[in-house]
C-alpha cells in the first residue's frame, strides 16, 4: 500500500506518484505474451516522459515510440538503446529528420509520400542510408472514443495500402532508403480484440506482397493502445493481444514491435491534490482542489472517468463537483459524484494517472507543474522537482522595453 499521505506531506501538493514495480510487471506481462517471437517492446513515450520513468523501462530492455526528435534525444540520454527507437509522428520537420538520421535509430516511420521524399532527399544530402518504415492506415474502426481513434481513412495518419506499396518500391529504389519496417496504430484505450486482429491481417497481407516483390520487411510494428481499467471497461488480456497478432503471421520471419503508452504507466501512477475549500452556489456543492486542468486535463479533453478518493473518514457524503482554482468552467476533474464532507487540506487521490497525466500538463494560469515521485520496492524519490515561478518566465526576453 503506497502512504499517500506521507507523500504529501513529505512532497506537497499537488503531487504525481509513481508505482515502478507496477511498471515492471506491465512491461514484463507484455513481453512474456510475446516470448513465441523476436520482439521489442517500445515504450510509447509520450504516455508519461519523465528520464526516470524512461530509464526504468530502458533497464528492463525497453524501445521507445517516439513523436518528436525531443522524445528521440530523451529516450536516448536515458540510455535506450539506439537501435530499439522509432520515430513516428505525421509532421516532422527537416531538421527532426536530418538528427534522426544522424543519431542512427533503428527507424523512422514515414507518414506520407511527401515526407518519404524529404527523408530520402536529407538522407542523400548527409550521405547516409536511413532506415524507414511506413505507417499504413488499414481504415478500421477501433471503437474507442474519436479523439483517440487513428486508424481510419479519415483520420490524419498513415497511408492507405496502395500508396504504401508505391511507396516501398519508391524506398527499394532508393540508395538512401533502406525500407525495413511496416507500422499501424489504431487508436488507443481499445478494448476490442477483433479489429486490432483484422488491422494486422490486413497488414501482414501487405508484408507478403512486398516480399513478392523483394521488399523484405523485418520489423512488424504493431502500435500501441492496450486499454486499461479506469472504471469498469472489460480488458483485452496481454496473452490473447499476442495471440490475435501472431495469428495473422504465419509464414512470416519478422520482429514483432509494440509501442504500448497507457499499458505500461496508466495504472502506476496517481495525481495527489488537497482541499481548498468547499462551497455551495444555488444547489450545487463544489470541492474546490489545488490541483486543475493545467494538471490532468483528460476529465476536462475527453470527459474521461477518473476514480476518485477522499481521503478522511467523514460519513456524511452527498453529491458535488470537484474543481480546480482555473478560471475556466470546464476546470473539473468529476462532476456529481459522492464525495464525503470535507475539510481544508484533506487529500484526494486520483487514479489511474500515469498515462497522458503530467505529459499533457500546461502552465495555463501561470501555475508551475506538479512535483513527480517515484515508488519502487518501498522507497519513494523525487524524479521531477516542482516548478517555480522563475522556471515559468525563464525564456521571456526584453520585457522592460
Ligand atoms: N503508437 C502510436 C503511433 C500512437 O499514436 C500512440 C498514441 C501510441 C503508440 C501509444 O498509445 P497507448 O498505448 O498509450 O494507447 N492523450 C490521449 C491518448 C493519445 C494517444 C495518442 N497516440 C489520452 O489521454 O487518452
């Protein structure tokens, strides 16, 4: 049981806390599930960017899914090996290309035939070979929420098959291209096993016609989004994930790549805030936290669920929102839920916020982020100290002129 209340007292609020043996075991069911194939497991980044929390995952023999070269250069000062980074994104820049090229990762996943060109061109300019893959958009619905759902003609990413095969004989071509990859991403938070299974027939399809055609693909790059329990959602289990995948293989000689986000953090990690105060406008009853969406915007992006803890041991409970200091109304982190009476400084635990938590944290209101706590084998350590006000202003130039 992680003290809660040591933590805050220990590191003040508002607080993220980490469970690093929770993400031990994520990232080792994973990779047990997957133990009848080569394959990586590439921990998604930008599901939680902490150097800590990366170098965790680097130890237990982790990739990284990464989305811009800043990603890339964390994975790598956290001591990920090279050759387990990718580098996926649908808009890089030419000089996010140009590093990543120069810092030798296993590959770049190309989203567009524009960009395969621009890869191609900064490749021959540097005089070196880039290895790519190309993300195919296999135009299936994931049924999950459309903020997180990727892998449809209609969303912006990837390329439809036919435009993927054009664009491999284009890389095969090429003395600056060296196509080793395929990549589909979904969406995230699934929880339907069936249409990851069809994405990736239709996909595996696609390898075996390029190697009809001498293009040998050694890297399967599955993509990430294993759904988690926030409330009461029924799991894809990482056993039957495996199985569905390699079911489509058959035949097939190649590395099995996952890039699990929100799998491997989501349930490690927990957003600690304190009661302000309370009040009540007409008949609504508001807890008003020191924390707020410039933390944890997800309840206030995606209305996502996130349960929530009171911890003091008052009886009397109704209903009431719990908010934050921002200036803006959809500054909330539940809405009508049972919440015991409070008091000024009483905590409130917020589950399931180690994926998409402190990564998609702002300074919206001039409000420093939150501190970050690490928890392995019952010893907490600070991994990213709090913010000050001299952190926040620290890129503002000439403001006196
Ligand atoms: N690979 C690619 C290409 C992705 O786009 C993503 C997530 C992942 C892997 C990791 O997905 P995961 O395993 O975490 O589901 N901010 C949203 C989630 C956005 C996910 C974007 N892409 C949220 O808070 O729910």
């Amino acid at each position: 049981m992680i003290d809660f209340k040591y933590l805050a007292q220990k590191y003040d609020t508002p607080l993220y806390v980490y469970d690093f043996n929770h993400f031990t075991q994520q990232y080792n069911a994973l990779k047990n599930a997957f133990k009848a194939r080569k394959s990586i497991i590439a921990y998604a980044v930008k599901a939680n960017s902490n150097l800590s929390v990366i170098r965790h995952f680097a130890n237990l023999g982790s990739g990284a899914d990464c989305v811009s070269i800043g990603e890339v250069k964390r994975a790598l000062l956290a001591g990920v090996d090279k050759y387990k980074i990718i580098f996926s994104g649908v808009g890089k820049r030419d000089d996010e290309i140009k590093e990543a090229i120069q810092k030798d990762i296993l590959m770049i996943n190309v989203e567009s035939e524009a960009e395969l060109k621009r890869v191609d061109a900064i490749a021959k300019e540097l005089g070196k070979v880039a290895r790519i893959s190309i993300r195919v958009n296999p135009n299936i619905d994931p049924k999950t929420h459309p903020y997180i759902s990727t892998g449809l003609h209609e969303n912006k990413f990837g390329v439809d098959i036919e435009t993927a095969k054009g664009m491999y004989i284009f890389a095969k071509k090429s003395e600056n291209l060296n196509p080793v990859g395929i990549h589909f991403h979904i969406g995230s938070q699934l929880t339907e096993l069936e249409p990851i299974r069809e994405a990736s027939e239709i996909v595996a399809n696609l390898v075996r016609s390029l190697k009809a055609i001498n293009v040998d693909i050694k890297f399967f790059d599955i993509g990430g989004g294993l759904g988690i329990k926030y409330k009461d959602e029924e799991l894809i289990k990482p056993y039957d994930y495996a199985q569905a995948i390699l079911s489509t293989l058959s035949g097939l000689d190649v590395t099995i790549i996952c890039e699990p986000g929100r799998f491997m953090v989501g349930n490690g990690g927990w957003f600690l805030t304190k009661v302000l105060y309370e009040k009540v406008n007409g008949d609504k009853r508001f807890v008003i936290v020191d924390g707020a969406m410039n933390d944890l915007i997800r309840p206030s992006l995606y209305n996502a669920y996130h349960k929530i803890e009171v911890l003091n041991d008052n009886k009397e409970i109704s209903k009431a929102n719990i908010v934050g200091p921002i200036c803006e109304s959809g500054d909330f982190f539940a809405k009508d839920i049972d919440v015991p009476k409070t008091n000024p400084g009483d905590l409130i635990v917020i589950h399931s916020a180690g994926a998409y938590g402190f990564t998609m944290a702002s300074n919206y209101n001039t409000r420093p982020r939150a501190a970050e706590v690490a928890i392995e084998d019952g010893n907490d350590r600070l991994i990213r100290r709090r913010e000050t006000f001299e952190d926040l202003i620290a890129c503002e130039v000439d403001y006196l002129v």
